[in-house]
C-alpha cells in the first residue's frame, strides 16, 4: 500500500465522500464530510481508496497534537474505514504497515475484529477511548423536555423565553455573517488565544462559516433585542441521526443554551429520531453538561494498536 497515493482533502472531494457516507451510513461523529473539512489543516487529513473503502489518515497528527498510544515513532492516525467491512482492512493494513494506530473505531467493528480468529493470537491491542464517546439522545424527549429527568431543563428554558425578546433563525443570508460575529465574541470572553484547543476549534469553524453554502451544514442562531446570544451548527450523520457540530451561547443570558438547542431541534431535521451531541473529550464541564441531559445511549470507541 503507498501511502503516497493520498492527497488532502478538498471541497471538490465532497461527492465522492458523501457517497460513501449515504451508502454505509456510519456511526460516529467524526465522519461526515463537514466535519473532516473543518478540522483537516488541523489534522492533516489525507484520504485514498482501497478495495472500495475510504482511508482517512494522518502522518503528523499523533507528532505534532497528540501522542501516540504505542511507544513507536512517526506513527500514523487512521479513522475507521468506511466501506463494507472496514473490520477486514484495518486487520489488512496492521499486516501491512508498521507504526499505526486506528482511532475512533465504533464497538461494532471492535466486535467483529475480536470474533476473527486471526486475532485472538496477534498483536493488536484494544483500548477503551472513553473521553471520544459520543452522546445519542431522544431527539423527541429534548423537545419536549417532559418528566422529572428534564425538570431543571424546562426551568432553564422557561427563564429564558420569558425574561427575554427572543428571535430564533435559521442560519441563512444575513444570519451567517452573525453567527460568525457570535462565535468570535465567545471565543474573545472565553479568551482563546492563549487556549490551544479553542484557538483550534477557532479556525475549523472560520472553515466551515467560509465554506457554509457548499457544505449543505443546517444551523440555527437565537437572538435577543440587538444581540444574538446563541447559535447551533449540525447535519444528518445517517438515516436516523442528526449530529450537532458547534453550540455556543451567551451564559449571561440565563437558558441561552437551552434555548438555542430547544428551538433548532424543535423546526430542524423531523426525520431525525436521534441526536449526537458528539463527544466531551475528557473535559469535567462539558461531560457533566452533556450527562444531565440523560443520553439514550453512547457510540463507544476505541483505539487500536499494535503491540512490539
């Protein structure tokens, strides 16, 4: 396999990606083409084809962010691959190549890769990626916000609606350039220039707002009087699910993100019957935030190395 055959993804790699994604609809948060688009200068993504599955790779990620897992050098990041069994390539490629590692892979193809008999005497490794788990909720249930579970929700969401003169949009024309205006105003009070991740996190969505009409990316933006203090970012992951990219609010406008989730998810995507509010990466505030909104379930993943 020659690594040397992929090239970086572009907006033009769009169809081909979405028609993978359409076909083998996948699970995780990371793998549509929005998100790989925003956060690919970032990553350093690099993609090819390989027995009608998609790679996704990067030869710098696990050097220049993150440490890899293994104690190799130059070791390479893989996504999991999409196609129609991605079990067989990543065993494939551990064949094939020293020095990687497969990241963000779901349980589903974990299970599959344990049930081969190959691996019960290799080398490979599995670990539990906790901190990359994504969050599924009831799309309904955060509607409607209804029993005891969702009481402080409906207080927030109450505080908000009646203390305020609110306005919700969707994001289109005018409204994009202030959603733009609302993310760089959060993150000036949230002082991202001296924080790596959100000076990252900065840049993919400059990537996503400059590219909004060719990325097809469905957003909502709250505003109140003259400001807009909220604004949601999402699309459909598969058949059934809807996956939220970004969510920022103003705090001092008490149920802002209460508000802005409600009402998106109240006039977005009807034929979503789940909701992935991705993953909290470790980070104690935003794990408590997304467990108190009571996930139907989890996408676990996992990452795979192999051992010396």
């Amino acid at each position: 396999m020659d690594l040397n055959l992929a090239k970086k993804i572009e907006m033009t790699d769009k169809p081909l990606f979405d028609s993978y994604f359409a076909k083998f609809n996948p699970l995780i948060s990371e793998l549509t083409f929005t998100n790989l688009f925003m956060w690919r200068n970032y990553y350093d993504f690099l993609f090819m084809e390989l027995n009608d599955h998609l790679i996704i790779f990067s030869k710098s990620y696990l050097t220049k962010w993150k440490k890899p897992h293994s104690d190799k050098k130059d070791v390479i990041f893989f996504l999991p691959p999409i196609g129609n069994k991605p079990d067989e390539i990543i065993l494939n490629l551990f064949e094939r190549l020293d020095h990687i590692e497969f990241h963000r892979v779901p349980e589903v193809d974990i299970k599959k890769i344990r049930e081969k008999e190959k691996i019960t005497n290799s080398k490979l490794e599995i670990i539990e990626d906790r901190d990359n788990w994504d969050y599924v909720y009831i799309r309904e249930e955060l509607i409607t916000l209804a029993g005891s579970k969702y009481r402080q929700k409906r207080r927030w969401l109450k505080t908000f609606t009646e203390q305020y003169d609110y306005k919700f949009n969707f994001i289109a024309g005018e409204y994009i350039d202030k959603a733009r205006k609302l993310q760089y105003e959060w993150a000036d009070i949230n002082d991202f220039e001296t924080k790596e991740g959100l000076k990252e996190e900065q840049r993919a969505v400059d990537e996503l707002f400059g590219n909004f009409h060719d990325l097809n990316t469905r957003g909502g933006i709250l505003c109140s009087d003259t400001n807009c203090v909220g604004y949601t970012l999402g699309e459909m992951l598969n058949e059934d699910t809807l996956v939220i990219h970004i969510e920022k609010a103003h705090i001092e406008y008490e149920g802002s993100y209460q508000a802005i989730n409600n009402l998106f998810l109240k006039g977005c995507c009807e034929k979503a019957i789940y909701v992935n509010r991705e993953q909290d990466l470790g980070i104690p505030g935003l794990r408590k935030s997304k467990e108190s909104y009571k996930p139907h379930h989890m996408v676990k993943k996992f990452i795979i190395i192999a051992n010396s």
